[in-house]
C-alpha cells in the first residue's frame, strides 16, 4: 500500500514539474495619465497619483478605459438552522 502510494505521489510531482508556467497577465491600474504630446501611460492605483504625474507638464487624469477591477467570488451565504 505504501509503496503505490509513493509511486503514484512520484507521477505526480514529475507530471506537475513537467508543466510549462501560464504567462502572468499585465496588470491593469484604474487610472491614465493623458500627456499633452506623448500620449499615455495606464499605470496608477489612484487619481492622486495620477495628478501628482502630470503636475508641471501637462495633460489629464482619466479612468483606464480597460481596467476590469478585482475579481470577487463570495458564496452564497447558508442560513444555519437552529432547532
């Protein structure tokens, strides 16, 4: 019993080191800064941030177009029963 455990715990670390890594996604910020004659940059948290980047050379703070947020999964709450 031991040792088909120890087989089958084999293939599987062989199997799963095997695997090629998935590509991380680029991050998405809510907020771009819009410059005068440069075009762009999608790369701030906040619209302070935003503003801090243009103050002095121009431009504007605008929502990242693109930007899809967090991703929430809550489960539907169960109501506990009391008897």
């Amino acid at each position: 019993m031991r040792m088909s455990l120890l087989a089958l715990a084999a293939l599987v670390a062989a199997i799963g080191a095997d695997a090629t890594p998935a590509a991380a996604a680029a991050p998405s910020y809510p907020w771009c800064a819009r410059y005068s004659s440069t075009g762009g940059e999608c790369s701030f948290n906040t619209f302070q941030q935003c503003l801090d980047d243009i103050s002095g050379i121009g431009g504007f703070c605008q929502a990242n177009p693109g930007y899809t947020g967090p991703v929430y999964n809550y489960a539907p709450r169960r109501k506990r029963v009391v008897r």
